[in-house]
C-alpha cells in the first residue's frame, strides 16, 4: 500500500490483512434466509437513482444473525 503524504512517500509492508472472518463450521440450516439474501441482492434494480441494496436482519442476541451474514458474503464470493 503506497501513501502519499506531503512529507514524501511511504511504503507499509505487504503483510496479508484478514478482510473479514469465517463463518463458524457448525453453522448449519437457514437456507431459506440465505436464498432470500441471494434473491435481493443479485435482483436487477430498475431504480438507477438508487443502487445501493439494504436488507435489515434482526433478531434477538445469540441466534445467529452474524454467522448468516459471514456465510453468506462466503457464498457470494
């Protein structure tokens, strides 16, 4: 990554930075929330003023509403 600051160039180093964590290995079931996801985002938008897509998911603490979203950014890549 190059910086460029009035003092001169910088350089960091080219360590590997984790972009975002993986889903958990026992996470299992929600397909249905997952293809819900999957049919929103990957849905064409005749809105050209608007294209940024939102979904809100919410729930209670502890059921698993991260663990649907790292899965499925994993999917999705």
């Amino acid at each position: 990554i190059n910086y460029y600051t009035s003092a001169g160039n910088r350089t960091t180093s080219d360590a590997a930075i984790p972009v975002k964590p993986n889903s958990s290995i026992r996470f299992t079931g929600r397909t249905d929330v997952l293809v819900r996801l999957k049919e929103h985002f990957s849905a064409e938008s005749n809105d050209k003023i608007r294209c940024r897509k939102f979904f809100l998911l919410y729930g209670m603490g502890g059921i698993g509403k991260t663990q649907i979203c790292l899965r499925f950014i994993e999917e999705m890549d």
